[in-house]
C-alpha cells in the first residue's frame, strides 16, 4: 500500500501504528519524528491550574510493566527502522519515563545515535511537591538508520537561521544540543488540546534540520499533528497514524487550516 496517494502531499490515519505501519513498503520515509506514550497514566501527578492532580491522560498511555513497555518501545522502533530509507533519520522525544527504555531498544535494533538534544523549557510548570528538581527539559534523540548510512543535516540552516525565542542560540554560531524554546502557545491550541502537544516552533527546527524539500516525514504517535503542521508549512509531505478518535479529529482540524481546506476534503485512511 502506498502511504500517500491521489498526488497529495498528506495523508492521515486514524488506526493502529503497529497494523498502519506494516502495510507500508520498506524504506519509504526520509525522516520520522515520533513521541511515543510515556506511560504515566494512574501512576503519576501533574500541576493543573496550579494544583497537584493524578495524570490519566487514557489507556493509551498505561503502564504495563517494565518489562511490556519496553517490547512496545522495541516493536513500533523496529517497525521504523524498517521503513526508513538508506540514509533516512529517526527523532525519538521523550521525558525519563521513557527515554531510556527507547535509546537502549534503538542501540539493541542497530540505531546509530547521532545526537541527544535537550529541549529545554523556559516556562516550564512548576514542581508543587517541592521533593525534588523541577522537570524542565525532555530529550531527543535523533538517529540514522545504522552505522554506514549518510544522513542529511541542514548545517547552515541552524548555524545562521534566526530562532528569535532560543536565549541559548547565539546568532551565526554552531546549533548546540540544547534548545531553549517555550512550551506550547495558546495560538496553537485553538481548535482543542492534547496533553502531550508539542510546540510548533520545536518540530520546524527538527525538520529543517534533518530534511530537504519534498521530503516525506511520518508520525506514527500523531496526536495533535504538530509534525505534520510543521511538515506542510516547509513544504515537505507527510503521513500520520493516531489511534485516539478525538486527537485525531484535532490533528485533522490544524492540518486542514494549515492547507486552507474543508476538514472534510482531507484525504484521510481508517488504519
């Protein structure tokens, strides 16, 4: 099955990443972003309008153990690495709660680590149980397919682009491994929210750093459609799978404005 079809530069997929992802030809993508569950639900707290609240963000994102979280990590990587082409890369974003479990499956499948970056946010909430460090940054890591592969890095791009938000950034310097940008705008949760959005200013440096135009870019955890927001905006294609009905009506809402279409003249596939 063809991933995009009908000469569209989208296409989106509301289903199952591990059936959706099986049904696509090897080596099909230059580039996939994913932020996989972080399985917190029921187990961990967070601050809600300045309260300490239980998070239970759904059975999507469970834990199952130790043990079952990392083979999902392991399984949904391994499904990558395959569709990835020669030379394509993999951004994986995630807190401590998962991070681990997936850099040691991605070491294990033959990844080659090109970089871990921290996102560092500025404006991040506080910690109200004052018991330990508050959580401001999340890490990515941004591999290639394995070692001898040649992957794409947009070097000029991030040495003397401008990145107005990004303290840390000096102006015609070398791109470091932490970024200092602010979490998720009012603006860019107009048409609804999802706990995990990420914001849009991070996934354009992501993609103009990794990708060229045309590039075809999956999400296989779209959630909100951020990737492919940031995606189209730069003129690269893309495909997305949510399993989750509600936040993949959202992502459709936010990729429609983007492309100035009707939600329902989106070229969208049950998974």
């Amino acid at each position: 099955m063809s991933p995009i079809a009908d000469n569209k530069s989208y296409a989106l997929y509301n289903g199952d990443c591990f059936e959706v992802l099986k049904q696509f030809p090897e080596e099909t993508f230059d580039m996939i972003f994913a932020d996989p569950p972080y399985m917190l639900s029921k187990t961990g707290k967070t601050c809600y309008n300045g309260k300490l609240v239980k998070l239970d963000k759904g059975a999507w994102d469970e834990s199952r153990g130790i043990a079952e979280d990392f083979e999902f990590h392991k399984q949904w990587l391994a499904l990558c690495k395959k569709l990835l082409k020669p030379n394509g890369t993999l951004w994986v974003s995630g807190t401590y709660h998962s991070i681990f479990s997936c850099g040691y499956a991605m070491l294990l499948l033959g990844y080659h680590v090109l970089n871990n970056v921290a996102w560092f946010k500025p404006n991040a909430t506080p910690n109200l149980s004052c018991k330990y460090f508050t959580a401001s940054h999340e890490s990515l890591v941004w591999a290639r397919k394995d070692k001898k592969a040649k992957h794409y890095f947009n070097y000029d791009a991030m040495k003397n682009g401008d990145f107005p938000q990004d303290f840390i950034k000096k102006p015609h310097t070398q791109m470091r491994t932490v970024w200092a940008i602010p979490t998720t705008q009012m603006s860019e949760k107009t048409f609804g929210k999802h706990p995990t959005q990420k914001p849009l200013a991070l996934l354009e440096r992501i993609i103009t750093a990794s990708t060229h135009e045309n590039d075809l870019i999956l999400d296989p955890f779209m959630g909100s459609g951020t990737t492919g927001v940031a995606a189209l905006k730069l003129k690269r294609r893309f495909v997305g799978v949510e399993l989750n009905p509600q936040y993949y009506d959202l992502a459709g809402k936010r990729i429609a404005n983007v492309l100035d279409v009707k939600q329902s003249d989106l070229f969208t596939r049950e998974g």
